[in-house]
C-alpha cells in the first residue's frame, strides 16, 4: 500500500507555475518570431514583383527591337508584329494595354505568365477597377491607368500587375508605364519599375 501510495505522489504533474511559465515562453516566442514570418512573406512578394518587372522589361525591348527591324521605331500607332501578334506600338513602345483588341493583340500574347485579368482603369468602371483585389490568382493585371492616377513621378499610361489579396490603391505591384508628348505623342520615357510600400 505504501508503495503505491509513493508512486501517486511522484506522478502528479505540472504545477501552476511551472505552466505559467511555459505559456510566458510560448508568447516570447511569438512575439519575436511573427514579425519574421510577416518580414519573410513580404520580401518574397517584392521578390516575386521584382522578377516580374524584369519579365515585362524583356518584352518591352522585345517590342522596341522588333519595331527597329521593321523600321516602325519613329511611327505613331502602328502595329509591329512579334512572332506572329500584332502589338500596337508608339514610336516603337508598346501601349499599356494587356488583353487583345478588335484589330490588334495585347501584351498578353507575348508574356509567358498567365495572370487574371481585372480590367481597364480608363473607362466607366475605372474606380471599381483599382479598388477591386486580386482573387483566384496568384497575379491580376490592370491595364490603361489613366495617366497621373497612381504614379506621381510620371504621366504616362500604365499596366500594373498586382499580387493576391491587393488592389491597385495598397502600392505592391509591379507596372509599365510610357510618357507621351501630348503635341507630337513622341514617347518621352518609360519605365517598369515596383511599387513596393504596401507589400
């Protein structure tokens, strides 16, 4: 009898302290580990935003090297053609436009990525547009943002390519934009670059 007796009293487990200070540790690991998970997630989504800039910079030339072989690189508004798509282009850039239109092809047809497609930020949804997020896709594309909408250190018309779960207004994505001489709609820059402060 005194032999159980001494075996009851030695399995009687975790005292209240000793719990206490497990949960304690517990939350000291949270707290210091979370903000390096969230830290990880967001990098690998600049990450992947910055791949797919350098994705679209190697179309854009694509499009301006082939417009030079076709001796359109000083035309306005015609179409050069890639590998069979027609790509309507200025003086040689390509518009900011993503999906195929009556009489031409969009940027689509010469990307390898396949990303959803949410709309076109120039017409009568335009604010349903850029307030729509990113759903049933890893990527989603907007085309046709109105010049000076988004990107305050240009003018041009832009194509944004956004991540899950964002909307053009968070400022995580990664875009095309081309800059006009309204005069003599020469193109005056280009540039495809990440937005990167709401990621």
């Amino acid at each position: 009898m005194d032999r159980y007796g001494a075996i009851a009293r030695q399995s009687k487990g975790f005292s209240l302290i000793e719990l206490v200070i497990v949960i304690v540790i517990l939350g000291i690991l949270a707290v210091t580990a979370a903000p390096r998970f969230l830290s990880i997630s967001s990098d690998a989504t600049k990450a992947s935003l910055n791949g797919i800039a350098g994705s679209v910079r190697t179309v854009i030339d694509l499009v301006e090297y082939k417009a030079i072989m076709q001796g359109k690189e000083h035309q306005y508004g015609v179409e050069v053609d890639v590998d069979g798509n027609k790509i309507f282009t200025y003086f040689g850039a390509p518009r900011a436009k993503w999906t195929a239109g009556s009489d031409h092809d969009g940027l689509m047809t010469i990307m390898t990525q396949d990303f959803k497609y949410l709309g076109n930020a120039s017409g009568f949804s335009k604010d349903k547009v850029e307030t729509t997020p990113c759903t049933d896709a890893e990527f989603c594309v907007i085309d046709q943002i109105r010049p000076g909408k988004v990107f305050p250190e240009t003018d041009g018309w832009s194509l944004a390519i956004i991540p899950q779960g964002k909307t053009l207004q968070d400022k995580c994505f990664a875009y095309y934009s081309a800059k006009m001489d309204e005069a003599t709609q020469q193109v005056l820059s280009k540039k495809i670059s990440t937005q990167e402060d709401g990621c």
